[in-house]
C-alpha cells in the first residue's frame, strides 16, 4: 500500500512487515520481531540495522515506510 506507515516499536506482527516492506519475506519479518522480543521495542528506525540479514540498502528502501510508535 502506497503511503502505509509501518511501526515498528512494538504494533507490527510479522505478516505487516512482509506484507508493507519492499524486500522483506517471512524469515526477515520473524528475525526482526525476535530481535525485539530479545532486545525491547525499537527506538530508531537505524536500529535494524542490528537485526541479521537487514543491511543499508534495505533499510533505505523502506526508511519512508517505517516509524517509531
């Protein structure tokens, strides 16, 4: 959906990830929910950069479509 805003703090489950997000399919969508069952809720869009298998340029792909909630 062009537009969507996707939180990722602590709202998105795994399926709005994969759903909303260019270039993340299941297995990245269930890295960054276990990453932040283990580490707390974001508090930066950078810190995905800390969940295995999100690098820059994904992470650049989709900086419009993330938020903070």
């Amino acid at each position: 959906m062009a537009g969507r805003k996707v939180g990722i703090a602590r709202a998105a489950d795994a399926e709005t990830l994969r759903r909303d997000l260019f270039g993340i399919g299941a297995s990245k969508a269930k890295a960054i929910i276990a990453y932040r069952e283990s580490n707390g809720p974001f508090t930066a869009v950078d810190e995905l950069l800390e969940v295995k298998g999100i690098g820059k340029a994904l992470l650049e792909k989709n900086r419009d479509r993330l938020v903070i909630d």
